[in-house]
C-alpha cells in the first residue's frame, strides 16, 4: 500500500485548483488513465491475450484494441468534442447519444514501433486541445499548435507502467501500483541536464541527413579525442515513447530529423518510406511539451517545433529534442549551413582537377565553394 502517497487524482485536483477548465481537465485525464491501465493490462499478457494472428487483419490486433479502449472510456463522459488518431483518416464523431465537451482529444493508442515484436518496450500518446463553440469539430479544429496544448503525455509499458505528463506546470511521472489499481506520483518535477552525454538516431539512414545532422554526429562519434572533448553513447530503439523517457531521466537527445535522397549515389535513392518524421499533432507536439516542461528544448532543427502551423490532420514534421545545450547546438549548426558559414572554400584553380571529383559529377560550384 501507498498510504499517504499522492495519487494521480490528488495530484490533478491539487495542480489544476482555481483554474476555469480545472474539474473537466482533470477528470479527462483520469478517463485517461483508466484506459491506459486497461491497455497495460492487455499489453502484459502479449500475445496470451489477443486472437490468433490471422484475426489481427480483422481488427483484433493491440493498437486495434487499444484503440477502442481509448475511445469508449472518453467518449461517454461529457469532456471530449471530438477525437482524432492517426489510425482513422478523419476525426471520431460522437456516438449521438453522447454530449459533447470542451476538448480536443489526439492520441496514439500503441505507436507505430517494430520493436513491440521484440517484446520492448512501447507506449501510448495522448494532447489535449481546447474546442471552442459548440459545432461537431471538423478536421480544422484539431489544426492547433503545439503551444495550444492544454494537457499533453504517455504511457509506457514495460516492467512496470508509467504514465507521465504535464498540464503545464512540469512534468510528472506517475507509476501504476497495480495491486492497487493506482497511478501513483513518483517522479516529481522531472529535470533534464542542460547537456546531455546520449544521442538516440537511426544510424542506418545516415545517407539521408542533412549536412549539420552528419557534422554533429560525426563530432559525437569522435569521443574525448575529437571537438567535445568527451565520449557520447549513441543508441537507438524503435519506440519514441521509450526514447523520449529517456531522455527525460538521463538526458541526451533524440532525433528523427528531415531526410533527403543522396546527392553523392551513383543512382538517385528514394528516401524510405520508414524514414519519415513523427505525426505532428499526436506524436511531436506531446513529447515536445513534455520536454520543455523538464527544462529541455524541442526542436525541427531551425526553430521551436511547438510552434510550427499544422497544415493536415496527420501532418508529420522532424523532431529534435533533449538537452538544452546539444539542441541548440544542433540548431546552430543548421543555421550555419543554410547561411554557407560550414562550407569549406574550394579554389577552381588550386585544388585538385578530375572529371571524377563530387563536384565536377554535379557540375560547378555556387559561389565561394557552396555545393548545390
């Protein structure tokens, strides 16, 4: 027992007292909740507690399941307007029997991660958005950024059950005590060191980076004996909940940057289709809040992505993300691309001559020694 512990229940109504949208917000998020621990208790049983493989095709797969979990424990209370998912092309409507609410709900009820056949850890993302008027939300309403966000975070399923948030005063994690059937604070006020000693990226899609992303990995992988002057892990898990979280305990940076095809290929590649950034509105802009509320700093690589306009529904965007100090690094070293200042200077008269040299196979040079 947790006799004298703070719940999640407590902690909402302590956190949210005196605000106009306190009552409503909090008891959304405790439907969250509730959802989440049903799903923590279908993802435990793994593959004991879903139908044969063939059903999944059918629907009857986790993310299916969870889904519809989500779904009926929000849509019944009165607080959500409208629902939204990347799983469904447009936003959920209401059953008509049901009252409309205040918010926005946009969720991912399991992400979209190829570890989960791995049996690693995944997880569920959720934000949640004012509605203003009183109309059914159309796909527009939902098209709000980031800093819009009245409630946002996720729950991770692994050894144990976390959900952490924040509803703009820090971020919290909460642990399920499951004799209990509790979410019970305990990791206050979560904190990201300003520099951080972990880089989480697909290293396999190196081709596909932009030059600054290249340069500063390059200068992570070089250890104490390169330009930081110190050694960095670089790791990778395909599941964006179980890297962000860590980055909020131990700090470091996560990134799915924007890709672009190989100039250097002898044959164009196509960027993979694997290779595509996270789902702006249910995917990027949580875990976005989520960081800055821990002293962190999110970002698309030139600019603050909670601020960027969502332009559709499942609308995707680069994210970069975690220690103040590395972010803005990583930012900086965009803008010194873009503005030229990272391109070595190459003499057309002095350096070496070949039809077979990069530059000559993509034609000349632009101004002083800016490839194209």
């Amino acid at each position: 027992m947790h006799l004298g512990r703070t719940t999640l229940s407590k902690f909402l109504i302590e956190e949210l007292r005196g605000g106009s949208e306190a009552p409503d917000l909090g008891a959304l998020l405790v439907d969250v909740a509730a959802a989440v621990k049903a799903i923590a208790a279908m993802a435990g049983k793994g593959a004991l507690g879903l139908p044969p493989p063939g059903a999944e095709t059918a629907g009857g797969g986790l993310e299916h399941l969870a889904r519809q979990t989500l779904l009926q424990a929000c849509e019944w209370g009165g607080l959500v307007a409208g629902m939204a998912t990347p799983a469904l092309e447009a936003p959920y409507a209401l059953p008509p029997q049901y009252r409309r609410g205040p918010f926005l709900l946009l969720f991912e009820a399991i992400e979209d991660s190829g570890d989960r056949v791995g049996n690693a850890a995944v997880g569920t993302l959720f934000s949640v958005l004012r509605h203003a008027g009183e109309a059914v939300p159309q796909a527009e309403a939902f098209l709000q950024p980031g800093v819009r966000q009245l409630a946002a975070g996720y729950a991770i399923y692994g050894p144990a059950t976390m959900l952490v948030l924040t509803v703009g005063r820090g971020t919290h994690g909460f642990t399920l005590d499951r004799e209990v059937g509790n979410f019970i604070l305990t990791h206050p006020d979560l904190r990201i060191p300003a520099e951080g000693g972990e880089c989480a990226i697909d290293a396999s899609h190196e081709r596909f980076w932009e030059p600054p992303l290249r340069r500063y990995v390059r200068e992570c992988k070089a250890g104490r004996a390169g330009e930081r002057g110190r050694a960095f892990s670089l790791r990778w898990i395909d599941s964006t909940v179980a890297a962000v979280h860590r980055v909020l305990t131990v700090g470091g940076v996560f990134m799915v940057p924007r890709m672009r095809a190989d100039p250097d290929a002898p044959v164009d590649e196509a960027v993979p289709q694997d290779t595509l950034p996270l789902h702006q509105l249910c995917g990027v802009n949580p875990v976005a809040w989520l960081v800055e509320q821990a002293g962190g700093r999110a970002s698309t690589g030139r600019g603050r992505v909670l601020e960027v306009e969502p332009k559709a529904l499942h609308a995707r965007v680069p994210l970069i993300l975690g220690s103040c100090d590395e972010i803005e690094r990583i930012e900086r070293y965009h803008a010194e691309h873009d503005s030229g200042a990272d391109e070595a200077y190459v003499s057309p008269l002095f350096n070496q001559r070949s039809l077979y040299r990069a530059e000559a196979r993509r034609g000349p040079s632009r101004g002083f020694g800016r490839q194209p």
